[in-house]
C-alpha cells in the first residue's frame, strides 16, 4: 500500500494528494512541507538557474482517482 498524504501546497495552497516520503517539500518554521508539481517547478527555476533541476521522484504525487 502506497502511503498518502492529502495536504496543500506550502507555497500556493493548491491540494496535493502525496506520498510524504517522495514528494517535493521545503521548510516552513523547521518542519517539512510539500509542495505542488508547478510550485516545484517554479523553485527549480528560481533556485536552480543554470544547473540541472531537482527531478520529482516517481510516485511522489497520486492523482485523487488512484487514492
């Protein structure tokens, strides 16, 4: 069984159906906190200019019809 995670986006707010130990996440007061796909997506070119992005692991968001 797949473990999953219904959050929001700690950036936008978007709901994310997850697997908390694939999904992309930063820190917000020290503790881990997932982000969406385009929020993801977002930091990767704000944070990583010129260098290879940081990949979104396989099975780290779950669409809702799979949960």
């Amino acid at each position: 069984m797949i473990p999953m995670l219904i959050t929001d986006c700690a950036a936008c707010g978007v709901r994310v159906f997850c697997d908390p130990d694939r999904v992309p996440s930063i820190r917000v007061n020290g503790e881990r906190a997932a982000i969406c796909r385009a929020c993801h997506a977002r930091w990767n070119e704000i944070h990583r200019a010129g260098l290879e992005p940081t990949l979104v692991l396989p099975g780290a968001y779950i669409e809702p019809d799979e949960a």
